[in-house]
C-alpha cells in the first residue's frame, strides 16, 4: 500500500475484528492514559557501554508505535518507535503469561503500545526491554505505509504527512530540527533584549508588504477584514509606544500562485530595534543565522560565517544584464534597454515591477552563498528611509534597503525604517498611484499608521526573515512544501 492510497478492505476488516474481539474480552483499546512514560533515547542513553548479554534491573515504562513483530517459541521480539528512536522488546510466556502473549502477538503493525520491563542487551549487541507487562494504548484501523513502496510518491506525502512522519525517520528529524531552528531564534531575541509581542492576523486594513491579501467577512461587525500580509505596520506602533525592541515570529497569508518559494501560509520573523539601522539590521541578520545553522549542526555547502558579501542592487543587476537600472529611470526606457539585450520583457505595469523581474529572474538564482542586496530604488521600497548618499546631498533616488539571499532565493528584507510621517504619507500617494497603473499589489493607503507616526518613532532599523526558506536554505529542501507539515496543495 503506497502512502496516500485506500487500504484493502479486507485489512480494515480484520482489524475491525480485532478491535471487536478485545472489546468482549474486557480489553478497553483505546485507554485514557499511560502515566510515566520515557522517550527510547532517555531509556537508552545510560546504557550504551553495556556488554553484549548482560542484564541490568534497572526498570523503564516506554511506549510507541509496533514497527516489528518476531515469535520463536515461548519467546516473541517487538520493536516499538517513538520519535527519538526504536527499541526492542523482548517478551517470555513465563513472564507476562500465555493469554498476554498471545494477544501481544496478534498485535497489528501500528498499534500504540506501553510497555515496562528491564534494560538489557542482548548476546547480538542489540540494546532492550526485557519485558514484564505491556498495555495496547490504541488500535490503529488501518495500516501503516509500506516502507518500501510508496513513500517516495511527494504528493501522497505532503497530503498524508502522518504516513510520512510514521514511516521515514528523516521526515521526522526535518521537523525537529525546524523546532529548533525557531526555538534558537526565540532564545537569541530574548537574550538581546527583544520582546515578542502578537499582533492581529485579522486586520481591518493590510499592509507592509507588496500582496494580496485573502478577504474574509466578520458577521457581528458586519465589515470585510483582511488575513494579515505583514506584521510590520502594527510592530511599527509598538515603537511608536516605546517598547525599543520588538519582535514577532509567526503566520502571514498571501493571495498568491504555490511555487517551490510560495505557499499562502508562511511563517515570518520580524524584528524593529529603535536607534539602528539597516547597516545594523545586516549585522544582526548574519549573526543571527550563522549562530542558528552552528546549534543545529549545519555541514552543508553554504558558508554562513560572517560576514556575508555585500552588492548594490543596482550593480547586480548591471554584472548580469549590462543594463544600469538607475540610468533608465521609467517603464518605456527599461523595456527598451531589456529589448536591446535581447532579454525576455514581460507585460509588466510599472518600472518598479520590471525591475523586480530583472532581479528575480537574472541575478537572484546566481546567489547560492549567503549575500546582501544593498540599496534599492524608493519606487520599490515605500516604508524605507531615504540613502544618505555618499556625502554630496544626493540619494540618486534609493533607500536604504537589503534583501539576503542565499541558496538562490531571497531569505530576508529590511530597512532603515521611514519615521518622517509626511515623507510616509507622499510614498502611500505613490503607492495609490501605482496601483491606479494597473499595480495590483500596491499598498493601500493607512491613515491610521501614519497618525502612529505623527506621535514621533525613533530611528529604527527593521527587518524579516522568511523561516520556512530558511529551513529550505538550513536543511537543503528545494521546495518550501518540504518544509510545511501541511502545505496547501491542488486538489487532486
């Protein structure tokens, strides 16, 4: 049976049977709990330099799922799995008595079991339970995967991710390792400072970030409101307010195409840190990762010691084009340029947009080892601070911006933040403009955000990280659905 198909009828029958027959010997399947349990890898570890054949009376209550089942005789061999590992039980009729072995026998793969017994190894080296007791703690109904047909099928695993997470081990070591991933980012934030605060996921108006976004309708207050894009404009606020330091790991919904890179649920990271800026923001970021890719171990091909190379977007686009994008300021002079080149000219509406697709298409791919973008065009950044320029009193239309890249996809965006609310107010006129050309992810105009900014923010320095690409980037997935226990997928 492959991963995401019916399973015989005839095999649920039978375990239906099963299920049955032990409800009228007065055995309840499915019981409320079993009190005491210990992971395989706790119950293991003390006992690695343990001689082949020698016993120990130290007692262990563990539990997991039948992966293996052996009878020889008056002796049977189980292996349950658990998360952290398998181990075997090795069960004597003289111990747990005949009617108990018998029905731990007639067992099914993929029933839960608890057990209790004593660590011992056996004469072949193989670390066990001698067992003195075991519980069925649920019937599974139905099969488990075949672990050598079917799993290899992407999409019955990412539509059946329990089949996946039962049956192959590295599936499991994935997610544990992207709990880690957070939970260091979680630890490094603290430690520096910061304060995770929440902010609404249902917003009356989104924003802080170039989307669309999914629409829903709340009866009581009878008005449309918006699943969050970005949590950036109220994090934002919260400066306003005065808590400095600030951070927010979580979801953002964006309606838009599922793509290796996109799914329309993704987990975000965002910090703001009053008195810095985007030069800080980079410090911080590089920092950041390169300390979680060490606690996890990470020995792939990326070299994330710091600090990463840094680029102007302008110049990356120029090295791989030949097109200076600051030279050919508007839409008609960009598309010219491009034709020239004999590079591909989609039907975009906006220069900012052909811009992006010159940076999406011609230099992000080339980007494998971790590297800073520097400062973009303000067409494409509208909560950004103007550059400071090289000193002349010009900011040649820039804004000091960076995305990070790394494995050949952007994996993280910020600012030094625009805190002039008039100048904030001018970019949303852009903005509105924008999308009167046909800009469909232009941002909307928040009124309510710029009267936050009329109270006075800091200078601040902002940023975000992508956690789901990270993971991709940390653990060498190629696809962001690798990397969500539940992605949102076609029907089928």
């Amino acid at each position: 049976m492959s991963a995401g198909e019916e399973a015989p009828s005839e095999l649920i029958a039978s375990r239906r049977r099963k299920l049955e027959a032990l409800r009228a010997e007065g055995v309840e399947p499915f019981p409320h709990a079993f009190e005491g349990v210990k992971s395989v890898s706790v119950v293991k570890e003390p006992h690695a330099e343990l001689a082949d054949g020698e016993e120990t009376t130290v007692g262990a209550r563990i539990a997991g799922r039948l992966a293996a089942r052996r009878g020889q005789g008056k002796n049977a061999f189980v292996d349950i799995v658990d998360r952290s590992g398998r181990m075997q039980l090795h069960a004597r009729v003289d111990v747990i008595g005949e009617e108990s072995f018998e029905r731990l026998l007639s067992l099914d793969l993929g029933d839960l079991v608890g057990a209790d017994g004593t660590v011992f190894r056996t004469r072949r080296g193989e670390l066990s339970l001698r067992l003195q007791s075991w519980t069925l703690l649920a019937k599974s109904l139905r099969p488990p995967p075949d672990k050598h047909h079917g799993l290899t099928d992407l999409e019955a695993r990412y539509r059946h991710r329990e089949l996946d997470l039962m049956a192959n081990e590295e599936t499991r070591a994935l997610f544990l390792t992207r709990a880690k991933v957070i939970a260091t980012i979680r630890r490094k934030l603290d430690e520096r400072g910061f304060v995770e605060v929440e902010s609404p996921v249902l917003q009356p108006l989104y924003g802080g970030g170039a989307a669309r976004p999914f629409v829903t309708h709340h009866n009581a207050l009878n008005r449309d409101f918006y699943l969050r894009i970005a949590v950036e404009l109220y994090l934002k606020r919260c400066m306003v307010g005065g808590l400095e330091r600030v951070y927010e790991l979580g979801k953002n919904f964006r309606n838009e195409g599922l793509s290796t890179k996109h799914n329309p649920e993704f987990t975000m990271l965002e910090w703001y840190e009053a008195y810095a800026d985007y030069s800080d923001m980079a410090a911080r970021c590089e920092e950041l990762v390169s300390q979680v890719a060490s606690e996890i171990g990470y020995d792939g091909p990326i070299d994330f010691s710091t600090p990463w190379a840094r680029e102007t977007l302008a110049g990356s686009i120029q090295a791989r084009t030949d097109i200076d994008v600051l030279a050919h300021r508007d839409l008609d002079a960009l598309r010219a340029a491009m034709r020239e080149r004999e590079l591909e000219v989609p039907d975009e509406q906006t220069w900012a947009q052909l811009v992006d697709h010159l940076l999406s298409k011609y230099v992000e791919p080339t980007l494998q080892q971790p590297t800073f973008l520097m400062d973009y065009p303000v067409e494409l950044s509208p909560f950004a601070k103007r550059h400071r320029g090289d000193g002349d009193g010009s900011d040649n239309g820039l804004v000091e911006r960076f995305e990070a890249f790394c494995g050949g996809m952007e994996i993280a965006n910020a600012f030094s933040e625009l805190n002039d609310p008039d100048e904030q107010r001018a970019r949303f006129e852009q903005q509105r403009a924008a999308a009167a050309a046909g800009d469909a992810e232009a941002h909307p105009y928040d009124e309510a955000f710029l009267r936050a900014l009329e109270q006075g923010m800091p200078p601040t320095g902002g940023i975000g990280i992508g956690i789901d690409r990270l993971i991709m980037v940390l653990t060498g997935r190629q696809s962001i659905r690798d990397v969500l226990l539940f992605p949102a997928l076609r029907q089928p």
